[in-house]
C-alpha cells in the first residue's frame, strides 16, 4: 500500500513540475523581450537625437562641396502662325487692350528745365532798362533803326524823358516829353506843340511868326471846347488859327497812333 501511495505522488508531481517550468521559461522571455525593446528604443532615440545634433551644426565651408554650375540651355518652342494670327486680328479689334503703359520710375526725381522765354525790347525799352540799372542820371541813348535818328534822355530815376527825333542831316523833326511810365505831357511837330496832361489835351502853342519868341495859344477846357485863345498879333478871329477842331481827339494816342515808344 505504500508503494502504491509513492508511485502515485510522484505521478501526480511530474505534471504540476513540467506546467510550473512552463510559467517560468514564459516569464523569463516576457521579462526579455521587454528589456529588449527598451534598449532598442533608447538606441533609436539616441540615433536620432545625434542625426539631428549633425543636422543642426553648420558645415565649415571647407567641407563643402564645390558643384559646377551648369548652363541649361532653353528651347526657343515656334510659335504657331494660326496663333500669331489671332493676335493680330484682336489688336486690329482693341488696339488699347494690347498697349500696356509703362510709368516712370519715380525713385529718382527728374529735375525739368524750362524753356526761357526770349523777350524782345525796343530800342526805347531796351535803353530803358539800362539806364534805370545803371542807376547813373541823366542818362542817354540813341536809335537810328528807323531811318532817322531818335535820341533819349532819362533825367532821373522818376524821370522825365525827353526824346528827340532828327533826321539823317541832324535837323530837329519832332520832340516829345513823356513821364516814366510812358504817358506823354507834350509832343512838338514842326511849329505845333501839344500839351497833355493826364495823357488828355488841354492846350497848343503855334509858332507861326518869324520871330521865334511869338506864340499862339489855344485852351481847351474839360468839356473838350476851345474856349481861351490868345494871339501874338490881335486879329479878327484868333481862335480861327488854332489847329485844334470841335470833337477831335484829345488823347495822344489817338492824335498819334504811330509812335511805337509811348503807344502800344
């Protein structure tokens, strides 16, 4: 009975050995394979953490690589004439559609010169201007571009001026007195002098005898009617001998339209 009870016990032990050894080899390969991957993983991430150390460090331009460049050479591809065709016949159709305007750069400002505008004086305005920037008085200047020969005289910078007119010979013509700014005050032609006063007449002086100191004289009042006329010699009608009519023109330049220096 005995032996009977050993044989079976050690039956019995055999399998719960073998399933206990089982266990044990699967624990330790668990065990294994986790410490395995842990030090595979720990590998990578260092792997990693190096290749992008390496990345992250700029190469020394010694260590470079010097490449060629190399010319790439680009076809010039025709293009169709049915294409160049119907271009042509849209700009035909909207001329503005193909023109692109082009503005100026405006970075770099463009400095324009304009044209100087050339003024052309007279021979009066000309001599004019010079002897008011000399500033030296009286001062004098001559014209003979008109056939005869006119002779100015500015006598301040107020003036008057006198400006007499000869001709080639030297013989007085005309003489006439105006104000700076060109109004006339008397005008002498022949034996005839005209006065002025705001550039209206007012009185003549006749020089008909042969004795130079006898005048005529003819007032003309501000209705424009010769009312006072006084005679060297006493005679019928003195008014009768005054060159001046009833309605004539009282202005100078109406009296004289053709001097170019005092009438514009």
């Amino acid at each position: 009975m005995q032996k009977k009870s050993t044989f079976s016990t050690a039956l019995w032990f055999i399998p719960l050995l073998a399933i206990l050894l089982a266990v044990a080899f699967v624990f330790i390969y668990w065990v294994g394979r986790m410490l395995l991957g842990r030090n595979s993983m720990s590998s990578a991430k260092t792997a990693k953490t190096q290749q992008v150390s390496s990345q992250a460090v700029p190469r020394q331009p010694s260590q470079m690589p010097i490449i060629p460049a190399i010319p790439v050479e680009q076809e010039e591809v025709p293009i169709p004439q049915e294409v160049l065709d119907m271009e042509n016949a849209l700009k035909e159709e909207h001329p503005q559609a193909s023109s692109v305007e082009v503005c100026p750069a405006t970075s770099v400002p463009v400095k324009i010169k304009k044209p100087t505008r050339s003024v052309k004086y007279t021979p009066y305005e000309r001599g004019l201007r010079q002897c008011n920037q000399g500033g030296i008085f009286p001062c004098a200047w001559e014209d003979k571009s008109a056939g005869v020969i006119k002779q100015y005289w500015l006598m301040g910078a107020e003036g008057p001026i006198t400006r007499g007119v000869y001709d080639m010979g030297g013989k007085l013509l005309r003489e006439t007195i105006a104000t700076i700014n060109g109004t006339v005050t008397s005008h002498t032609d022949q034996n005839i002098t005209w006065y002025f006063e705001g550039g209206i007449l007012v009185k003549i002086r006749t020089s008909p005898y042969d004795n130079c100191n006898f005048h005529d004289w003819f007032f003309i009042n501000e209705a424009g009617q010769q009312d006072v006329c006084q005679c060297a010699y006493t005679t019928p009608d003195c008014c009768a001998r005054s060159p001046y009519q009833e309605g004539m023109a009282r202005n100078y330049c109406e009296l004289f339209p053709l001097d170019k220096d005092f009438c514009k």
